[in-house]
C-alpha cells in the first residue's frame, strides 16, 4: 500500500477551488502583457520582473515556468542565472536595471517602499504609462507566486 501523505497542505490548490477568481487573475495577466506590448516593454522585460519577483518570494513553479518563457523570447541562460545579483553585473541594460530595481522594491515593500529617486531615475528610461505597467506587472506576479506557494504547484521534470 502506498504511503500516504502526512504533510498537510496550506490550503490545496487555489485555482482549483476558486476558478472564476483565478480566471480574472489570469485574465489580468493577459492585459498586462497587451498594455505591455501596446506601451513598448519587451516581453523580455517582463519575463525578467517575473523571474525576480519570483525568486524573491521563493516561488518554485513560477521560477520554472518564467525561466522557460524568458528563454524562449530571447533571453539567455547567462542573464538569467544572474537576475539575482542584476545591479552587480554588467549584463544588464540600464531599462532594465530600472524595470528590476522597481519590481523588487514592490516585492519588498513590507519593509520599505518604493523611493523617489528610483522613479525619477525610471522616467529616464520609460514613460510614465510604461512605468505605471511595470509597476502592475509586479503587483500581478506576487499574486501569481502568493497563489503558487500556498497551493504548493509543483514543479514538474522538464521534457529533455
């Protein structure tokens, strides 16, 4: 007989027991990516917020799933082993220096806010609409990695 598991789960799959709120959450998702592309923000972009955000928060099954996405619209496996340490390599574009220093200071906010300065400094990279969607991509991938983790998705072995 197969042992069962004894570890209870936090709180079994969200999505599963809430689809119609996992709906507008996705739908959100889809919207950003639309504003995204209608205000100029590359999709790599957006992929590297993803991929901070996430492994600030330690979201296994978004990590996995970002990874996969970034590489396959352009970003490289180089860049993406150094997201963590981004303002200590020279990697990066000054943009997305910026796009990563204001997705991470919206990941961390229960400890600090955002600064001033770091806007300033983004307006000379992007406009303020494109500001204000880097701003929504984080706020949305925290909830996607909020909902991961507390449903604990796992993650599945790649194809080879």
């Amino acid at each position: 007989m197969p042992e069962q598991e004894t570890k209870p789960r936090l709180a079994g799959y969200l999505d599963k027991q809430q689809p119609d709120l996992y709906a507008t959450l996705s739908h959100y998702s889809q919207q950003l990516v639309d504003e995204a592309d209608r205000v100029g923000i590359p999709r790599q972009t957006l992929e590297l917020i993803n991929y901070l955000c996430s492994q600030i928060n330690g979201c296994a099954f978004c990590l996995d799933l970002h990874h996969r996405r970034a590489l396959k619209y352009g970003e490289t496996e180089q860049r993406l082993s150094l997201v963590a340490v981004y303002k200590e390599v020279q990697l990066f574009e000054p943009a997305e220096v910026v796009a990563m220093e204001i997705a991470e200071q919206i990941t961390r906010m229960s400890s600090s806010r955002p600064s001033p300065e770091l806007f300033a400094q983004a307006r000379q990279h992007y406009s303020d609409e494109q500001i204000s969607v880097l701003c929504m991509a984080a706020i949305g991938i925290n909830a996607f990695n909020r909902l991961s983790i507390l449903s604990e998705h796992p993650v599945r072995a790649g194809k080879k």
